[in-house]
C-alpha cells in the first residue's frame, strides 16, 4: 500500500472516531505493522504530536498549520511566500461558507494550498483532508 493510502486510512481513523489522542495500538491500517504506523504519523508533525508513554505511544492531534488571516481578510498576501492555508476560515471551520458572495477558496485545490500540504508530507486525499481539518481544525485557529 503507498503512503497516500496509508495517510487517507489514518485520517479516516481520526475522523471516524472524532478523537484528538489515542494510543497506536488504536490505529490499524492494512498491511502496516504498528512500527511503520508509528514511523508515517512521526513524519507528519504539521498535524500529530508523538508522545512516549510507558511502554506505548501516545498519537495527538497538533495543527502547526493556520489559515492566513491576510487572505481571510482579503488584504494582499504574497502566495508564494506565504506558510499558511489560504481557504475560506468559515468553510474550514463549519464544513460550509455562509458568507453570501464569498470569493474565497473553498477547497484545498489551490496551488498555494496544496503546495504547502504537500511539503507538510500531506499528500492523501485532498477532500478527506479536509474533512480532517474541518472535524479538528476548530480548537487549533488563531
């Protein structure tokens, strides 16, 4: 199995069960021993934080990555410099836009966007990914 898939199993996991932490025992995904479960989410610290405890690893969710608030609010920013998602605050947050004529992005489609997940070792699905951060992105905004 490729590591998209490995990452589309492992956010579904987080999704399914709206959880923040769990053990790694928890997380199954085909084909992959614990160790190589434990090796992807330790590659992905823009979005889990690894914990020894005891005999186990302790898996957390841990957003490094924000929303730009200059994009959110429509103030110039240079995309090409630019560390943050540029996507509508309100769609990431409540799985839809209410502003009414909102020129936002609403996907994870943009290229500025999509380059970032990509560098941040994101490359599953960009439509789970998504859901991923719509389900645990709230507690983590500036």
């Amino acid at each position: 199995m490729d590591s998209e898939t490995n990452l589309n199993e492992i956010l579904r996991f987080f999704i399914k069960n709206k959880t923040k932490s769990c053990y790694i025992e928890h997380i199954i995904v085909t084909g992959q021993t614990q160790h190589q479960i434990l090796a992807m989410i330790t590659n992905l610290p823009a979005i889990f934080q690894v914990l020894r405890i005891n005999e186990t690893w302790l898996i957390k969710v841990n957003f490094n990555i924000k929303s730009c608030k200059k994009y959110n609010s429509k103030i110039h920013c240079d995309h090409d410099k630019c560390q943050m998602l540029h996507i509508c605050k309100e769609k990431l947050m409540n799985s839809k836009c209410l502003k009414e004529k909102c020129n936002l992005n609403h996907t994870l489609k943009h290229f500025q966007t999509k380059k970032i997940l990509e560098n941040l070792n994101l490359n599953g699905d960009l439509g789970l990914i998504l859901t991923f951060f719509q389900v645990n992105f709230l507690n983590y905004l500036e």
